[in-house]
C-alpha cells in the first residue's frame, strides 16, 4: 500500500477508512483493499443497506471489534456509499496498535481467524 494505511489518528480518537459489503452472510472484518483512492478495511455486514440498518451494524461490530461502546463510533462520511469514513473515540495509539495487529494477522492468516472479532 506504499506506506498509506487505512486508518490514522485524528483528534481524539482514530478515523478508519472502510469498505462495507451490506446484505452479507455474516457480520466480520474482512481485510484491508486496495480501492483506486486509497486503502480500506473491508467489512460485510449482514444488514441491508437501507434505512440506515447497514450503518447501525457497521457500529456495533466495531464497537465490539475495539471493545467499547457504540457511541464511540461515529460515521463522518459517506453515509449512504459503500465507501465511509468512520471515527472512534478514545485512546488513538492504542486503537491503532489494534488496528496493526488485526491487519498482521489477517495477512498471516494465523492466531485468530481472518476477520473475526475477539
């Protein structure tokens, strides 16, 4: 990814780059893409994309992902595109260092199984 990642600190908290893939058979964090602008964390939610169901899911699974509350992830861009930003509050470095960890094991493909949350 030349350096770039999908998520970085910004103010008191994290932003996280995703991809979300409604409709999906279960709800998991994927991996991190290559889209044309940029990385992102593929996430597939088994919600429809409607009514802001998707959304909702896409907050409770990484609320669970990070282990905090819901109200700590917010989605500050791209609502109704597939393509969002999404901020969780709280410590930066050590959201990030999940972050990094996540993504060395999903590159692995060992420890915990591919996109599964704790």
């Amino acid at each position: 990814m030349g350096g770039r990642t999908a998520w970085q600190i910004a103010g008191a908290g994290v932003l996280l780059r995703v991809r979300v893939t409604p409709r999906a058979g279960r709800n998991r964090l994927e991996g991190v893409i290559d889209l044309p602008d940029g990385p992102a964390v593929k996430i597939a939610v088994s919600a429809p994309p409607e009514n802001g169901k998707a959304n909702a899911a896409l907050c409770k699974l990484l609320a669970k992902f990070f282990h905090t509350a819901k109200s700590n992830i917010i989605v500050v861009s791209g609502a109704s595109s597939r393509t969002k930003k999404v901020e969780i509050a709280g410590d930066g470095a050590a959201l990030i260092a999940v972050l990094d960890a996540w993504a060395a094991v999903t590159q692995t493909g060992g420890g915990v199984a591919k996109g599964s949350c704790r």
